[in-house]
C-alpha cells in the first residue's frame, strides 16, 4: 500500500504506513463511541499533522493508494482464442 487518501469535509488528506482495514476499524471504532480523533497527513511533501473530528453523520471516504504494480513475469500479449 502505498498510502490511503482521506476524503473529509471537501478536502483530501492522507494517511502513510497503514493499512485500509486498520484505518476503517479505527474510524468505526470512533463513530461507536460518539467522536475520535483521526491523525491524518494535511498536504504533500513534508509531513504537516491534522486531525480530523470523528463523528455519527460525519462523511469520510478511505480511498487506499497502491503501490507501484507489480511485473508480470510473462510479458507475452494475451490473445484471445478464434
């Protein structure tokens, strides 16, 4: 994984070196116990914290980035038989 992206309030954020499943159950986890605070990276480059306010009816999106794809090892085209 590359990174996820973190839609919230009308702006993008990112998250670097978890996973998506880990980031969800956090997410769920603060809806549950009414708020939660989400550190998400606020820009690029260098790394700016941001927190963002975990609620019910708060809408978030979690938008996972992969890596680079990995090289086939056969790089022969597929062809479709006749």
């Amino acid at each position: 994984m590359k990174r996820i992206d973190i839609e919230y309030g009308g702006r993008m954020y990112s998250v670097g070196g978890r996973e998506p499943d880990e980031v969800m159950r956090e997410i769920e986890e603060g809806i549950e116990s009414g708020h939660h605070w989400l550190r998400v990276n606020d820009g690029e480059g260098m790394r700016r914290d941001a927190l963002l306010l975990v609620t019910p009816g708060v809408p978030i999106a979690v938008v996972p980035i992969p890596g680079e794809p990995s090289v086939d090892p056969d790089p022969r085209p597929y062809v479709l038989p006749d």
